[in-house]
C-alpha cells in the first residue's frame, strides 16, 4: 500500500502555512505527521482532524494505491 499526501503539503504552501502551524490547529502529534511524511498510514481520526483543521475533503489531501507506486 502506497499513500501520497503530496497535495497537502502543496495545498500548506498555497495557505502560506507551515507542517507545524497545521499539526498544531489539527491537534496531530510529531510523530504522527513524521509517518505523513513518509507516506506511511495513519487513522481515519486523524485524516478528520486535518480536514477540519484546513476546510477540505480527504481526497484533497491524500491519493491511494493498493498494489505499489502512483502514477503522477
């Protein structure tokens, strides 16, 4: 499983707004938004609490795929 959060980070840049000034309005932990940056799984709790956090959907923060890399 691959999860991409390339459209957050871009939409953070667009707000003018740092991965820590998000983590903070969300209320995520450090260690939660290191995994985000790996690309590796976090919670749907958490996805919800970005979401709120910057007024979005989810599949405006992050792509899916099952079986290996994304095609971009």
């Amino acid at each position: 499983m691959t999860l991409n959060y390339d459209n957050l980070w871009k939409m953070l840049i667009d707000r003018k707004m740092t991965k820590t000034q998000m983590r903070n309005s969300a209320g995520i932990s450090t260690v939660t938004l290191a995994k985000m940056s790996k690309g590796e799984a976090v919670g749907p709790y958490v996805l919800e609490k970005i979401c709120k956090a910057m007024k979005c959907d989810a599949s405006e923060i992050v792509k899916y795929a099952p079986d290996g890399p994304l095609n971009r």
